[in-house]
C-alpha cells in the first residue's frame, strides 16, 4: 500500500452515495486514500458500500451523513473528519441537486436549496478544511463545478448560477493558497449518465414521446458533440491527476471534461 500515491491521505468527498462522488470516491481508494463518504441514501447499502470499499482498496472508510444544505450539520461532519482521521488532506466538494424550469417559473424554495447544496456548501466545507492544511502545508480542493460554470443552458438559472459561484469561489481560495502547498481546482464534467441527468433523460422521454435509449441519444446531440457521456471514472481519473505531486502548479483553473460541448 506505501507505493500508492495517496496513502496517509484522507479523502473527503460530499454526495458520494452515488454517481460521479462515488466515482471519485473509488479512485482515490484505489490511489490509497482513506475515505470519508456523504450523501443520501439506504443505511443499509451505505454500510456495505463502506464495507466493500474497504475490503477492495485496504484503506479505512467512514460515512456521515451531514445534509449539505446545513451549515451546522456540514460543521458536526468536519469535527467527525477530525475525530476519526486526523481532518481531511483531499476535499471533493461533489454533493449537488439539479431542477429545471424557466426563471419565472423557478420554485423558490428550489432556487434556495440548489445555491446551498450546490454553491453554499463549499464554502462551508473549505473554511473548515483550511486550516488543517495550511499547518500540513500540504491540501487538494477539487469543486465539482459543470460545463454550467462555464456557459448556460435555458431552464438552469439556479445551477447555472451555482456553478458559476463555484468556480468563482475556487479562483479566489486558489489565490488566497497559492504560495503554499495546497491546489484547489475545479472539475467541469459535461453530460455523465448518473440519476441526475437520468431524470432529464426520463423528461426528454416523456416530453417527446421517444425511448429511452432515443432520449439520451437526444440530449447528447443537442449538446454533446463526442455523443458519449463522460464516465465517473474518468473524473476520478483527473482529480487523481489533481492530487497528484505534478498538478502542484495547476491553481485555480476549471477544467472541462466534456465532449467538446464548451468547444462550440
Ligand atoms: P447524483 O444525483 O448521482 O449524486 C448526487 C449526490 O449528492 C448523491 O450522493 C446524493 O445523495 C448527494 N446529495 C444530494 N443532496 C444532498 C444533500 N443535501 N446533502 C448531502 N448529500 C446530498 O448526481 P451526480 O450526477 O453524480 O452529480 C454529482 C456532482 O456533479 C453534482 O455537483 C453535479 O452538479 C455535478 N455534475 C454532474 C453532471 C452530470 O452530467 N451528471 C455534469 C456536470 C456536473
């Protein structure tokens, strides 16, 4: 285990019960991270998850379950980090919800949650992770912005107000750390065939009145140029990169993995 790159190193990644967190979540255990998994989801499936995580990868991995909408519950889940781990060396501010309506129609209680869960929270989950890392000298910050940090999609003006933030609040802490050994990064994945694009998919389906397989051939073609989704491993993958002693110099930058849709 000593000759992977990320043993000793403790992972935090929200919203990793599913999708691309759990993605990433798998590559830095894989790398020899211990794992501090969030989100929602069956207890009983969380505990085998951690179980099987463990079993797989030989690293220590931890669960809690802080509704990241919740400034209190996010601070309880950073003292958790550091009662069971020491605090938290790589942090992946993953956890995010989406909703789709045009501005005039935006619930607005759905406005609010999207800005906290998707925006709010990293600042939260940052603040509390810094100063851990200033004394190591040593931190990986990597926000899980979006294609929509860079450009917009109608009916997304929460997301896409969220996404931008969130690249906004990785230039600014990546200034505010740059002439030390921490990096933070944003990652902005275009469409990945997780839940939260399957409801899209299932939309477009009922919408237009096409399969399943049709509608996420048609979302892909509306914005995708590749016509693949971008799969969870291959984020991991980058935000193994990103931790990696290489990416030292790579500070506050928003990287698309994205089928060419930000190219257009
Ligand atoms: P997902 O729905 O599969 O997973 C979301 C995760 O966040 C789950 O673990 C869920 O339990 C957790 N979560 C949701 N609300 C939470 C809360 N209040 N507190 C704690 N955990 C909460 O979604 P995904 O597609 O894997 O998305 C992960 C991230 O990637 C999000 O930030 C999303 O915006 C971003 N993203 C996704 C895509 C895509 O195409 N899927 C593209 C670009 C960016």
């Amino acid at each position: 285990m000593a000759n992977k790159t990320l043993s000793g190193k403790t992972a935090l990644v929200t919203g990793s019960t599913s999708g691309i967190g759990l993605g990433i979540a798998r590559t830095l255990a894989a790398e020899g991270a211990n794992v501090l998994l969030n989100g929602f989801g069956d207890a009983g499936e969380i505990a085998q998850l951690q179980s099987d995580l463990a079993a797989e990868f030989g690293v220590q991995v931890s669960y809690h379950n802080a509704d990241m909408s919740k400034a209190s519950q996010i601070e309880a889940m950073m003292s958790y980090a550091t009662e069971h781990f020491g605090g938290v060396d790589i942090l992946v501010n993953n956890a995010g919800i989406q909703h789709v309506a045009s501005v005039e129609d935006f619930p607005v209680e759905k406005w609010d949650a999207i800005i906290a869960i998707n925006l709010t929270s990293a600042f939260h989950t940052t603040r509390l992770a810094l100063p851990r890392m200033r004394a190591n000298n040593w931190g990986r910050i990597i926000n899980l912005a979006s294609v929509h940090g860079l450009v917009a999609s109608a009916g997304k003006s929460a997301y896409v107000a969220a996404k931008h933030g969130l690249i906004g609040l990785t230039k600014t802490t990546a200034l505010e750390t740059a002439t030390t050994g921490i990096t933070v990064n944003a990652i902005c994945p275009g469409f990945v065939l997780t839940p939260l694009v399957q409801k899209q998919v299932d939309d477009r389906a009922a919408k237009d009145g096409i399969s399943n397989a049709e509608a996420k051939q048609a979302l892909l073609a509306d914005k995708q140029p590749s016509h693949e989704f971008v799969t969870p491993e291959e984020l991991g993958a980058m935000a193994v990169f990103l931790c990696s002693d290489a990416a030292r110099q790579v500070r506050g930058v928003a990287w698309n993995m994205d089928g060419g849709w930000v190219a257009q």
